[in-house]
C-alpha cells in the first residue's frame, strides 16, 4: 500500500516515536491516508471498530452530540496521539475544514509494540535464577520464583504433560516468524539465541542458554510470531509444553485479569496502577497516580517498583500488560491486568 508517509514522518507520532526503524518500516505497509472534506465524519461517537486515527493536516472537532468539546489542530502536540482512542468512541470526530488523517489496526500496532518492547529474545527470567548445573534440573526448576506461584496440582500436571525431545547439535527448536506454539525448558545441552537482520547481514548471537533455562513464552502470552531463533549448540534434551497446557496450567495461573469496577477496588485497598505503555502514550492520558514503566525497561528498572505494593498492571489492551504481569510474577510482585486494556475501560 502506497501511503504518502516515510519512516520519518511517522516516527513523528505516539507510540510509533518508541519503535525500532525496521518496525516502522513494516507498519508503513499497515497504514491508510484518508482525506475529509468539511462536515464529513471520521467517526462517531459510540463506534467499536478496533482503529487508532492520527491527523497529519487540517482542524477536527470532538463532538458530544452537537456540542463541539474540542478541536484538534494538525501539526500540534495534541495531534501527536491517537484522536479519542477508547472504545467505544466516546465522542464524534468532524472535520472543519479539508482534513488529511491516518489509520492503522489497533490490534496489529499494540502487537508490534508489545514484540519491540518484550526484549529482544525470548528468554524466561528463570535462567537468571538457576545456576547452569548439570544436576537435577527438575528441582531447580521447582526452586524458581515461577514455579512457587504454580498450586502443587498445576505443577503435578505440568510435569506430567512435559514431552521430552532429544535434539542433535546444530537443530534449530525454534525460528524467528515462525508461530509460537511450544513453552521450552533445557534439560540438558546447551542453545544459541540469535536475531535475524536487515539487509541480508549477518544473524546476531544475542545468549547463550543452559540447562533449566526456558524459552518461548513470550510469543505464547503475546498470540504472535517468535521474535528470535533458538538453534542446540550441543546433543542435549528439552522438555515440552504445548500452547494450551502453558496458559491453563501456567500462565493464567501467573496472571490475574480484572474487570473496571474490581480493578477500582483493589486501588482503593492500596493498589496502584502501573501503566507500562511508552512515555508518549502515558502523557497523553493515564489512569489517575499511575507509575509509568514501560514494558521495554521492565526488566531494568525494577527496583523502582515497591514489592509490598499490589501493581493492577495496564496498557491499552491487555497484551503489553499481561507480558509485564508474567515477568513481575516471576520476580516475586503482586499483580493484577486490567482486562480489556484502557480501550476498554473508562478513564
């Protein structure tokens, strides 16, 4: 689809100021350049349709019914955000006069910032925590922060629905853009994580995994693609869980939804909300005394957060937040998503 933008231009607006150039890149082929003349709607107040829409030029009125509540002037810090991005619109968007505006999937943006900002392999926390022995991995599995959360039952079965594979060195387990449908832990072996490039260059080493490191939940709880390859550098054996056994047994045990009115009442009870969407995102509008951390930094910046405090963890549609939730999970933290996102939610 040719539209009119570069890279550049929309690099200009929130949250795509946050992305990688090469995602950007890949988003431009996502987007549609409208036009409206005056008086024309681009949308009304009440609709559902999942679509973030940025004005580039002209001036729009927000309309509740016939009372114009505001207007938007292209070019402005204002226009830098999506126009009345909750669902369903809260108000009417009506061009004033010759408007040139954007479109792109909600769904499609919100999983490719969740994939840019998840880090840049798939590697479970629960490496950091295991020593690299060749020992009994099962008990130092069981020692993780992780597997404490899991009721014994849940662990019984996970243990029970693991299915051992025997790999040669140089097998690739799992490649980049392919589906996300297996949750690994080595067992025995070692594996390289590497990250296909750009322009035909060559693929970059990013770790090194031992045995009780895991794999592949990202791309399990995120409903996309593998963002890396994982190839044996060594004979060894994995272990196995498919993608229904993961979210049953473990992931939604990890990770709470709320809905709105249980979500206000756990702030009430001391909660706090933790937006982890990009600073562009949160400035424009936020829930009330919410600390920003973004998913990218997460991981290393969490020793702003207070491990005594309940975190209802939110983005704007419960993906970015219920990857945040996995990973403060298995760091010890409380936490709560917001189901639905702030898209679905009142502010």
């Amino acid at each position: 689809m040719t539209t009119g933008m570069d890279v550049a231009q929309l690099g200009n607006f929130s949250p795509f100021n946050a992305l990688k150039s090469t995602n950007l890149t890949e988003l431009l082929d996502n987007i549609e350049v409208l036009q409206a003349t005056q008086g024309q709607v681009l949308f009304d107040k009440g609709e559902t349709e999942k679509c973030s829409i940025y004005l580039l030029s002209g001036t729009i009125a927000l309309r509740d019914g016939d009372q114009v509540l505001d207007t938007i002037v292209g070019g402005t810090d204002e226009a830098r955000n999506p126009i009345a991005p909750i669902l369903p619109r809260q108000l009417s968007a009506v061009a004033m006069d010759n408007v040139r505006y954007f479109s792109i999937d909600s769904e499609r943006l919100d999983v490719t910032l969740t994939l840019d900002q998840t880090g840049i392999y798939e590697v479970g926390d629960l490496s950091s925590e295991l020593n690299g022995d060749e020992g009994d991995w099962m008990s130092a599995l069981l020692r993780t922060k992780t597997f404490q959360l899991i009721p014994p039952q849940n662990i019984q079965m996970i243990f029970m629905r693991l299915k051992r594979l025997d790999y040669k060195a140089g097998h690739v387990v799992i490649r980049q853009g392919s589906n996300g449908d297996h949750f690994y832990i080595i067992r025995k072996g070692r594996c390289m994580v590497t990250r296909e490039t750009p322009a035909n260059k060559p693929d970059i080493d990013l770790a090194e995994l031992g045995v009780g490191a895991s794999f592949g939940e990202e791309a399990l709880i995120s409903n996309e693609a593998r963002n890396a390859t994982i190839t044996m550098l060594t004979d060894g054996t994995l272990m196995q869980l498919g993608r229904e056994d993961f979210q049953s047994l473990l992931n939604e045990q990890m990770v709470v939804s709320l809905g709105q009115d249980d979500a206000d009442e756990a702030i009430s009870h001391g909660g706090r909300w933790l937006d982890v969407r990009v600073p562009s995102e949160f400035k424009a509008f936020s829930k009330a005394n919410a600390t920003n951390l973004p998913l990218y930094l997460l991981r290393h910046k969490l020793d702003v957060l207070d491990r005594k405090t309940p975190y209802i963890v939110y983005c704007d549609t419960g993906r970015r937040s219920s990857a945040a939730a996995f990973i403060l999970n298995q760091r010890g933290f409380e936490t709560a998503v917001l189901k639905g996102g702030l898209n679905r939610s009142e502010l």
